[in-house]
C-alpha cells in the first residue's frame, strides 16, 4: 500500500505568503532608482526623494531656480531654526502680489505627520518644476513650508521630536487659544 503523505494546513499558505513577499521585496529593491538619479522612467518620480536630505535638497534647489527665474524681489527660501540637529523646517515664499493688500495667498504644507512629507514635498517639487518656466501667477502669493515636522520626516515616525503627534495636538473644544504674546512676555 502506497502511503499518503500531507502537508500541513498552515504550511502551504505560509509558504506562498513568503515567496510572494520575497519576490516583491526584491522587485522593489530593484525598481529603487538610485538617489542621484532624479528622474527614472516614470517622469512623475522626478519629485520624489528616498530621504529628508535629499528631499530638503531637491526642494531648495528648485525653489532657488524658482527664485532665480522670478527676481529676487520676487521670492525668497529662508531655513527656520533646527527644531534637531541638522533637520530644518524650510519655507519658500513668492510673493507676485505687488504690495496689495488682501492678496489671494496659496499655502501650502508638507510633511505634518512626517514620515508622510515626501508625498507632500513631491506636489510642492512638481509646482516649482513648472514655475521654472514661468513664474506664480501674478496677483498671487505662493507659500510652501517644507517639512512642518522635519524630525519626523528625517527619522521615518511620524511625532516631532518632543513626541508629539502634531496633527493631533489641537485645541479642545471651548478652550481658547491665549496665543504666544504672553507666554513670550513672561519670558
């Protein structure tokens, strides 16, 4: 008589799982473009970046084309203070509303919950990939605030580097915010 041999239940599923997960790792492995390489084959990948060096480096450097294109007076990439070390929060503003007050204004924000900046960072790479070629539309001002949570983004989490969750520490309904003139008065 022929003896039947069976393989365990959970042995087949747990097999496949791994051979799938092991074959999509390597295929993502492969398709990574290197990080010098800004523009693989997918031209929308261009304004992404696999790191916050990086990304913060892209984002200077095509807000300063940007800058450069437009006039001086025109805009402007400023650096706020290191919230860590060597992990900043930067801003670009272009301001194409010649003084008017009561001027339509775009802001726009990346990186909030941190880990989650490089999505925002690639929409605000693509906005200024076109205004290279021509500038914010006049009559507006355009800010973008790279990185609101820089630590977060630098270090793959999504709390700042107090750990706290930005997008979470809000004000209580009927608590009023008091605003930080009193707190810098007694200071």
């Amino acid at each position: 008589p022929r003896r039947r041999t069976t393989m365990r239940r959970s042995q087949y599923p747990m097999s496949t799982a791994a051979l799938v997960t092991a074959l999509w790792v390597a295929n993502f492995k492969v398709s990574q473009p290197p990080e010098g390489n800004l523009c693989p084959a997918d031209a929308a990948a261009c304004h992404f970046s696999t790191s916050y060096e990086a990304s913060r480096a892209l984002f200077r450097a095509r807000a300063a084309d940007v800058s450069a294109a437009c006039g001086a007076t025109h805009a402007r990439v400023e650096a706020l203070p290191e919230t860590a070390p060597g992990v900043n929060t930067d801003v670009a503003v272009f301001d194409g509303c010649s003084g008017k007050e009561n001027c339509p204004t775009l802001v726009h924000l990346s990186g909030v919950h941190g880990v989650e900046g490089f999505a925002g960072t690639a929409i605000q790479n693509a906005l200024l990939d076109r205004w290279r070629e021509s500038c914010p539309p006049a009559g507006t001002k355009v800010v973008l605030v790279h990185a609101v949570n820089a630590y977060g983004m630098a270090h793959g989490r999504r709390w700042n580097e107090d750990n706290v969750d930005m997008n979470r520490n809000l004000l209580k309904t009927g608590q009023t915010y008091a605003g930080l003139a009193a707190s810098r008065a007694a200071a």
